[in-house]
C-alpha cells in the first residue's frame, strides 16, 4: 500500500515497487479519467507487462446528488467495492 503524496512527478520507487506485484489498484476519489491512477497504471504497464491493474474513480459522468457513502459505495469506492476489486484482479491472476 502506497499513499501518494505527489501527484506529478510520480515518484519512480513507487512505480518500480508496484511492477515487481502481481497486482496494482489504484483509488482516488477524484475524477479517474486523466487522474493520477491512471497515470501510475500506464507506467507499471510500461514497466511491466502482465501486471493486473484497475485504477478505480469517479466515473466523468454526472453522480446524483446523495449522501457520500451512498455515492461512495454505488461507484465501487468503499471498502467493501475495493475488496470486490481486488478478489476478482486476484482470482483471475
């Protein structure tokens, strides 16, 4: 588990940590169309093929209005969608 403390320039450890595992999932709880996740996801790929990935955001769609864990949790982004996430990358690794 890596907490991103800068968003550009991605630090390069983090990027190499990540393609030595079989599996790499990003979250953020921003937009993930050109986010960070997406970003760290492309470099592992470049890195290393045959890593399992998913960067996991907020669709760039309009989310209806509601109370946060509701949302959170319709888009995959609470704790429970993020282990359904991760089991399934794993499963199929």
């Amino acid at each position: 588990v890596w907490d991103v403390r800068s968003c550009a320039p991605v630090d390069p450890a983090m990027i190499a940590d990540a393609a030595e595992h079989p599996v790499v999932v990003t979250v953020e709880d921003g937009i993930r169309d050109g986010g960070v996740g997406v970003s760290m996801v492309d470099l592992v790929r470049g890195r290393r093929s045959g890593v399992a990935t998913e960067a996991l955001g907020v669709p760039n769609q309009f989310v209806q209005h509601g109370d946060p864990r509701s949302i959170m949790a319709r888009l995959g982004l609470d704790a429970a969608g993020i282990a359904t996430t991760v089991r399934s990358l794993v499963a199929d690794d």
